[in-house]
C-alpha cells in the first residue's frame, strides 16, 4: 500500500519545520506529501447563508494558495505533494481521508509558552490524539530533519501494548543502523517480574528486524533515571501508547514532553 504524510498546517512559525521534517522522511520511504489546513471564516453574525458561503470560499481560496507557496518553497519538485483546505471540523476531514487506501502519518507540532518553557502539545494536536485512530507524529518547532538510530518504545504493564499499530510505525522506518529500547517506568517498590516478561518478549519479536534491548528504569527517581539514557538527542525518537499511564499521568506527560521531546529535540510518536 502507498505511503502519505499528513501534515496539519496552522501556518504558525513551527509549519515550516514541521514540512522540512516530514518531507525529509518522505524521501526515504517514498511517502506522498498532503498538507490540510483548517480555515478559520470570520463573518458578522447576521450573515446569511450565500455570503457566508462566498466569505467561506475566499478564505479557503487564499489559504490555499499561501499553503501552495509554502510547498513551493519548502518541497523539491521530485515529492509528490497534495492539498486540502476547507473550514470544516479538522477531525471530519481526517477521518475522512483515512478511509482513503493508504499507510498513514499524521504530523502535527509541539508547542512551547511562557519563559518556563512549560509545555503543552496544543489543543488541535490533543483533540486528534485523543479522536483519531492512527499514528501521529508531534515534532517540536527547532527540529526540521529527520533521524532514527534511537527509538525508545515505553511500555506499561496493566495497558494492552498496540503490536498492531507499532508495527504499521515501523513500516516507516528502514532497519539500517536502528536501535529499538523497550522500556517501563517503575514505581519505588513495584513488582517488575511481569513487565520484565513482556519487555523481553516485546525484545525477541522485533530481534529479527532491528537492534534491539529492554531497559527497567526503578528506583526513587525513575525519571531522572530515565533521562541518563534518553538522551534527549534529534537523532532519538520517543514511542508512547494513548491511554497508557506514560500519557495520561500529568506528573509523566510533563516530564516526558518537556525533557524529553521539547528541550531535547526529540520527536514523539503517539501510538493509538
């Protein structure tokens, strides 16, 4: 099956980035380019409906063409690229192009605020992690090329892991020279017996493809712990399930997108 990047577009300072990256990875695994926008139409509320309708599309019209510009800009000729403005929900769209025949990766961007750098991944990316099922990539704004020799996978116990969906991940990932560490998070004084089984597991089924190791990170300060062996490096990339305690869990999610994936440069790969 064909390979496509989606890259939701918002025309912000990190859009740019965020197609270098996309489109740098595309040209390994010849994947397509198609980049949506979701228009914002401004109109006084007593508008009727023809109006509205020819605000709509002047807005969509001049959108379109600033996103061609980008493309233009940023994509050399040789990438196959397509476009999709419209101010419909951008959950609807999606949805709908994902019923297309196609190998999915939605890309959507980190976003850092205030002079603590506290981070949020952003109301539209969280609205498409928590309602669209596929893969999604948040890149943070300063990294803009794409690199794989790390690529840490968290694992929880009590969660059922996604093989399913890691492995349509992989599919994008060429197996030179990659390194695959599945890893858990202990809490101070937790049984690990049962991870320890899963995480070899997890070890041996993707030995055959990829290098690959298990790491249990314990102890008082598993998260410090953690951060001695992610590096926090462009070259690393960070794997996490929806609904596992690594992305729910506040304390977690702060941690893992600040250190991790923000101040390190670090992709996030959200699995559904």
């Amino acid at each position: 099956m064909k390979k496509r990047f989606i890259i939701l577009i918002d025309f912000s300072e990190y859009s740019g980035n965020l197609i270098k990256y996309a489109c740098d990875w595309s040209k390994k695994v010849n994947a397509e380019l198609f980049l949506i926008h979701q228009s914002i139409v401004l109109a006084p509320a007593l508008t009727d409906n023809e109006s509205l309708e020819q605000i709509a599309e002047h807005t969509n019209d001049e959108a379109l063409q600033k996103l061609k510009a980008l493309a233009k800009e940023l994509i050399p000729p040789i990438v196959k690229v397509s476009f999709k403005v419209s101010e419909t929900n951008l959950q609807l769209t999606l949805q709908k192009f994902l019923e297309e025949p196609y190998d999915n990766l939605i890309f959507t961007g980190i976003k850092g605020t205030g002079f603590l750098k506290k981070i949020f991944l952003g109301s539209v990316a969280l609205q498409v992690i928590d309602n669209i099922k596929n893969n999604i990539v948040a890149i943070p704004k300063e990294i803009d090329a794409f690199s794989h020799e790390k690529i840490y996978v968290a694992v929880t116990e009590k969660y059922p892991f996604n093989i399913s969906e890691l492995n349509k991940f992989l599919n994008f990932i060429d197996n030179k020279d990659t390194t695959i560490i599945f890893f858990y998070l202990a809490k101070p004084n937790e049984k690990i017996i049962g991870i320890e089984k899963h995480l070899k597991e997890l070890k041996e089924m993707f030995s055959n493809r990829y290098n690959t190791s298990f790491a249990i990170y314990e102890g008082s300060n598993p998260l410090e712990d953690i951060k001695k062996v992610i590096n926090i490096k462009i070259d690393e990339m960070l794997v996490i399930q929806k609904g596992s305690r690594l992305f729910t869990d506040q304390l977690f999610r702060k941690f893992l997108i600040n250190e991790l994936v923000y101040e390190g440069q670090t992709p996030l790969i959200v699995l559904p």
